[in-house]
C-alpha cells in the first residue's frame, strides 16, 4: 500500500491481545451500523481462534469467500506458522483509528486471539460504473474513455500511459468525517520540489469534515480562491492528465470523483485540448487562434454594443445606422435593459437544459430558445439586433473547451456591459486593462498565470497562440520550472530524401 499522511491522524490507541475486547470496541464504535458483519471463526492453519470484521456491502463477496475464508477453513498444515490467503495483500496495523479506517475503505479486518496487531485484507468491492466517453470533455481523435469514481483504478489509467518508475504517487487523508483519500501523482525526476512541497503543506492544512469533489479540493489549495479565473486545471480524460504530467505538472486524484486537478497551470492551458496534438499543427493552431478570438467576444461584444449604440453611433455607417434605428424603434427599453433582459433569459435556458433530463434538456434548449426570441421580437420588447448579439456571444462561450474558465466569462460579460453603459468606450477599455492587469498578478501553485506573456518566456511560445510542428517543440514549458528540461530530440530522428 501505498503510504498515507493526514493531518488529522494521531498516534491513537492499540488494540489488545483479546478478541473479546476488540469486538465489543467495535459494536460500541459502530453502533447502529447493521450492514458491519462480524463473523467468528476457527483459522485451520494453525489452530487459533479469529474473528473477521468487514462491512456487508463494501466488500467483494466473492474474494472474501474464496481468498480468505476458504483457505482459513479449510486449508490446514500450515509449515510457516501463520495463516496464508489468497488476497492482494495482508498488512498487520494495531492503531484504532487506522483499523476503522480500512472498515469504511471496504477492507476487512482479521483479529487473532493472542495477536496485539489485526490484519487488514484487500477486499474491497465498492461500487463502480464502467469506463465511459468523458461528457464534459469529448474528443475526435484521442482516447475514448474518461475517469470513474474509483481512485486507484483513475491512478492505472494514467500509469497506463506513463508505465514509468518515476512516476510517484502520495496520499493523504482529507477530512475528519469523510476522511477521503487524495493521491498527487508527478515524475520525480522532472518536478520541480518546490511545487511538491507547496501542494504537500496546503492539503495537509485542510480542516474540515470531508471533500466530495475535486471542486471543493480546489478552492482549498489554489492561491486566490475568490478570483474568477480558475488557477487550478480540471479534467475528466487520463490522456490530457498524462500530458500534462509529461509536461512537468502535477495532478491531484480525489477518491470518489470522475475527475482530477492539474497544477500548476497558466492562462493559456484552458484554452488547449487533447485534439490540438493530435491534428496537424496548422488546424491546431487555427482552432487556437479561434478559441482566443472567441473569449474576447464572448466577454466584450454586448459591451460594445450597448457602448455603439448609447454613445458613439457616429461610428455607424448610415445604413447601418437605419437598419438599426429602425430594428429599436419600438423597444420601449434603453440597450443596457434589453441585453441583461436577454442574456438572463439565456443563462436561464442554459441551466434548464442542464439540469432537466438529456432528452427533455435539449428540447427546451431549442425550442425555448426559438420560441422566447421569436416571441420578445414580434412582442416589440427586444430588437432583432440584439437577439443576433446574444446569440453570437453564446455561441463563442460555448467554444472556450475548459467549463470553469466558460463560466468566469460569463460572469465578466455582466460586468463589462454594466462599465459599457456607464462609460461606453473608455469603460470597455477599462475592463479590458482590469482584467489584463488581473491575469498578470494571478499565481497558480506560485506559477506565474500569465506565463509567456508576462514574463515573457519566448521559447513557451511553441504552444500558446500556436501549436507548432511537434518535432519542434524539444523542451518542457519553462512555465512548470522542470529539473528536466529536454523531452525529446531536436529533429524527427530521420533524414529526409533530398
């Protein structure tokens, strides 16, 4: 087993030499609980008296029968004077707080008479789904599966793509209650220890009764936790994890959740996907250059129109400004009501589609959409403009590939358009300088966020705006701090016919 530290563990007490006393410690520490099972037996082996100690629907029933009641029972002769069974592994422990522990865990504890340590048994059988398309994250070209609610088989998965001995894994035990294991996984050859240390004292500071999720992990380790902008990288795919373990970073499993946390990250890695490297280096960089196009649109543009319109409609070519004036002549609302009328009404069908079933959840969506637009148009209360602004605005959110960095664009388009309607222009330019200077004096994990930007870091360029050729980019980002700069060669390892 892998080794565990928390924060919350102290030495503890020990059990006895009596099984007597260790069960009654038991029933009196799990009262109430009646799917705890204690089952009194006769080890064969070497004739002592055990009792064995799981949870009913926690443990593999079948591995418990076959791999350890089976050979205690029935086997006998043993020459090395102690029990044998067929599990994964046996660990003695004589802590209180870790036995129970390993009860919640779905391990199965064996106390002998005489003993003053218990045996834990690799029994676990909690529920699982299968290995399914990530839904948050789909793909065209990469790996068709994603995360499960299982830490150690999420741990395989990306060993599975790094089968290296310099992958390493820590875990912790997160919460007093839930007491949920957290595993930070990373090359050690490659990390920067500094980084390792970082994550290692903000989880083990965590207080609190338990972590579900790895959201809420989240804004307990990242730097500025009331900030908009995410600083701590969440995906649901073992290969885009893999990457970014191979790129120097590490990732956070949280046992229980479908998805895991990558640090330290930049501005810049929420706009990456794991398609990028696998199309050709110009489709990449294009889709690239699309999704920063459409950030800035998703934030600025009912600004701007509210600003064009309330202020500075000299700029407007005079047709335009007809076809405007004609679409707004019976709005009874000023622009800055008509855009906040319409992008509440979206934000409201976005979170109705959400949440209702995935059947009924589109239906509203698009039916919704078609016919409340429709509606407010014909009704006089919204132009035709302004139902064309909102839904280009949806369009490029829903282009940004990372969720949380999609919802702190949506909470910033809000703000821009209330700066646009105070002070048109200059407010645009405002903001545009307010967030800019926000993104400059973000850390993620005490990584500069902004990095290549600010600090301009020239060679992290490779794969930022750009994607260029793989061949060329021989060198970790310089962003992640690497021992180990260098990952690959400095050509394609061929010569090329003349």
């Amino acid at each position: 087993m892998v080794k565990e530290r928390s924060a919350n563990f102290g030495q503890g007490e020990h059990i006895t030499t009596h099984i007597k006393e260790s069960i009654d410690r038991i029933e009196e520490d799990f009262s109430d609980t009646p799917d705890l099972i204690i089952r009194k037996l006769h080890i064969k082996q070497t004739g002592e008296e055990a009792a064995l100690v799981y949870m009913d629907e926690l443990t593999d029933k079948t591995c418990l029968n076959q791999d350890v009641l089976a050979p205690l029972q029935l086997e006998s002769g043993n020459p090395s004077g102690d029990f044998v069974t067929n599990v994964g592994y046996v660990i003695p422990e004589s802590k209180w707080d870790v036995l129970k522990l390993n009860i919640m865990l779905g391990n199965s504890l064996l106390f002998i008479e005489g003993r003053s340590t218990a045996s834990i048994l690799d029994t676990k059988g909690l529920p699982k789904r299968a290995i399914e398309d990530p839904q948050q994250e789909p793909s065209l070209k990469g790996a068709h599966q994603g995360f499960i609610e299982i830490g150690s088989q999420n741990i395989a998965m990306i060993r599975r793509y790094i089968p290296d001995k310099e992958l390493k894994l820590r875990r912790y035990i997160v919460g007093k209650r839930g007491q949920t294991a957290v595993s930070l996984v990373y090359l050690e050859d490659v990390v920067e220890p500094e980084i390792i240390q970082v994550f290692e004292e903000r989880i083990l500071a965590i207080d609190v009764d338990a972590i579900i999720n790895t959201g809420e992990l989240a804004e307990f380790i990242e730097d500025q936790p009331l900030a908009l902008f995410p600083q701590i990288l969440t995906t649901e795919r073992p290969d885009t994890a893999a990457s970014h373990i191979l790129q120097g970073r590490c990732v956070v499993v949280v046992d229980g959740s479908p998805s895991v946390l990558v640090a330290p990250v930049t501005f810049m890695s929420f706009f990456q996907t794991v398609d990028d490297y696998s199309s050709r280096w110009s489709i990449s960089s294009f889709l690239r250059i699309l999704r920063i196009f459409a950030f800035f649109i998703a934030i600025f543009l009912p600004g701007f129109y509210i600003s064009v319109i309330s202020y500075h409609f000299e700029i407007i070519p005079m047709k335009l400004l007809l076809t405007l004036g004609e679409s707004r002549g019976q709005v009874p609302f000023p622009p800055f009501v008509e855009a906040i009328i319409m992008e509440i009404t979206l934000e409201m069908l976005r979170e109705a589609g959400v949440r209702l079933p995935a059947p009924i959840g589109q239906t509203v969506g698009i039916v919704g959409g078609i016919v409340i637009g429709q509606a407010v148009v014909q009704a006089g209360l919204i132009s035709n403009v302004m139902v064309i602004v909102v839904a280009f605005t949806a369009i490029s959110s829903f282009i940004i590939p990372n969720q949380d960095m999609m919802a702190a664009v949506r909470i910033m388009r809000f703000m821009i358009m209330v700066l646009a309607t105070w002070f048109g222009f200059i407010g645009l330019v405002v903001g545009m300088m307010t967030i800019t200077a926000r993104l400059i004096t973000l850390n993620s994990l005490d990584t500069s966020y902004s990095t290549p930007l600010a600090p301009f870091k020239a060679p992290d360029w490779k794969d930022t705006f750009l994607r260029m050729p793989l061949w060329l980019m021989s060198n970790r980002p310089l962003s992640t701090r690497t021992i180990q700069e260098r990952r690959q060669g400095r050509n394609r390892g061929w010569k090329e016919k003349k």
